[in-house]
C-alpha cells in the first residue's frame, strides 16, 4: 500500500513530518504559501515519494492531509479541497504571532474547533501539537518498541481518529484518544501535556536563549501512551493562548 500524506504547511512540523511519512513508505506532497519551487531542497531531500504543489493541490492529492500553518492563516486552508476528507490540525494558538482571537479567548472554541468550522466538509482530528518538532523526529520508534511514545488526539469523528491513528502508528507513535475537538484543549498550551513531558527535565541557570536552543535540539525522552492519558485526564483548562517561548 503507497499512501499519500498531503501535507499544507512544510516547516518545522510539516517537514518533520514528511520525513517521517517517507521513511514509512509513504508519498507525500509539500505545499506552502510561497510556491512549490520554494520546496525544491526539501523535495530533493526526500527523494522519489516526494513532490511539491500548491495547497489546493496537496489537499487534493492527500489520502489524509495534514495543515500546519500558524492559526492566523487558518482561514486560508482551501475548504473546497478538502471536504470529504480527514484532516489532522496541528495547530496552536500564540496570540503574539496570530492576533487576539475572541472566540479562542473566551474559550467560545478550541482552536481545532475554529479550524473545523472553516473545514466544515472535512473531518478534523487534532494531532502532532504537543511535541516539539526536533522530538517529534527523534522519539518515533517502531510498533511494540519498548520505548515507543504515545501522542494524544483529539477529533469528533471516530473513522476519523482511526485513520489518525493509523498515520501515527506508521510514523512511529501510539495514538491516544484523549478528547471531543471540544476538548482538544487537553493537549493544548498551559496544560501538563504540552511539549514538555517530551524534552525530559531541562537544565537549569541557562538563559531564556540558551533554554530555547536546548529545546529545539534535544532529542526528548519517550512517554507512555498510558502516560499521556494520565496526563490529559488530569489537566485543568487554562488560559487559550501560550506565549512564544520554548514551545510553539
Ligand atoms: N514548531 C513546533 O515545535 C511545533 C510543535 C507543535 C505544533 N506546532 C504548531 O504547528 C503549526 C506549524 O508550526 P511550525 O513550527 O511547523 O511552523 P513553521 O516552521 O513556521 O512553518 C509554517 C509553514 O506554514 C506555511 N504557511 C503559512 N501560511 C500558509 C498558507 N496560507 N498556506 C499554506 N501554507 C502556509 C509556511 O509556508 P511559507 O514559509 O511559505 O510561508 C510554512 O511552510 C503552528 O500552528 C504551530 O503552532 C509547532
């Protein structure tokens, strides 16, 4: 089976995924908002399965897609395209870099509930938002590894999840179901869940810079499936929005 992961957004996460995707036997199609030849190293670095396109055509092409873009341009993502389809969101709120929004502020919406909202033919399933990008390359592991991680999702569809979950398996994770989009904010900034668990303990006397550099570079500590769910169940909403720092 050669799949396609279509994947809208090709940076840090996007890319990190591709690799991954590739890795698996997967094909994949980049796109960004600057334009396929714009991808050409990446495509270059991934051989064969991988090519570049627009958005719309990524999402056309994807048998799941992937968005992961800063929110602000959540309004962006071709909606026609992809109706029909399943949707994994990667996205986080950080009001410095995407705007005050009132309806995450209020807690009216998640996050993924917005995005949703703007997919309203798709099937959204939030995933790949609680891991930094470098841990989320290094910690993959395969199937029944001893030290292979869990990373939630979240999504109101339950064919949905299951093909979340079979995306994460064959990239390297255990999926765990920890909530309704409704509820995605479980795995979300300002909970136990976010990021951290995944860098391990982090040193201390280093300057915000220095901190920042370690996160983007160390390679992370496994956590437990049974681990995530623990800490999904135990987390308290917060505030919606995180500030930029180590974790985006
Ligand atoms: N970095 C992390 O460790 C991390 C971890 C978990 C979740 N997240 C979340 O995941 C999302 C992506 O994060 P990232 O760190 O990968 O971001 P990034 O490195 O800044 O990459 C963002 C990507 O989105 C593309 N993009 C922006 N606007 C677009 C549009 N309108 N249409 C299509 N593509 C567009 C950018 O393309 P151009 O460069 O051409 O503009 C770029 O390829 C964010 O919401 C972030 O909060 C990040």
């Amino acid at each position: 089976m050669n799949r396609t992961l279509g994947l809208i957004g090709s940076g840090m996460i996007g890319g990190t995924l591709a690799r991954l995707a590739v890795n698996a036997g997967w094909k994949v199609v980049l796109s960004n908002s600057r334009g396929p030849d714009t991808l050409a190293d990446l495509v270059a670095e991934l051989g064969a399965n991988a090519r570049a396109a627009t958005p719309a055509e990524a999402a056309r092409a994807g048998d799941i897609v992937v968005v992961t873009v800063p929110l602000h341009a959540y309004d962006k993502l071709p909606a026609a395209e992809l109706t029909g389809k399943t949707v994994i969101d990667t996205l986080n709120y950080y009001p410095e870099r995407d705007g005050r929004i009132a309806a995450l502020d209020n807690d009216e919406l998640t996050s993924s509930e917005l995005v949703q909202r703007h997919l309203s033919g798709a099937r959204v399933v939030k995933a790949f938002n609680s891991i930094g990008a470098k841990q989320l390359a290094s910690l993959a592991r395969p199937a029944g590894s001893p030290e292979r991680s869990g990373l939630p999702i979240a999504g109101d569809d339950a064919d949905a999840k299951k093909e979340a979950a079979e995306l994460l398996d064959a990239l390297g994770y255990d999926a765990v179901d920890v909530a309704p989009l409704a509820e995605s904010w479980r795995s979300g900034p300002n909970t136990p869940l976010y990021c951290y668990p995944y860098v391990g303990d982090m040193p201390t006397g280093l300057t915000p810079e220095e901190l920042m550099l370690w996160f983007f570079e160390t390679p992370g500590v496994p956590v437990p499936a049974e681990r995530v769910r623990e800490l999904a169940a135990c987390a308290v909403r917060g505030p919606a929005g995180a500030s930029l720092g180590v974790a985006q």
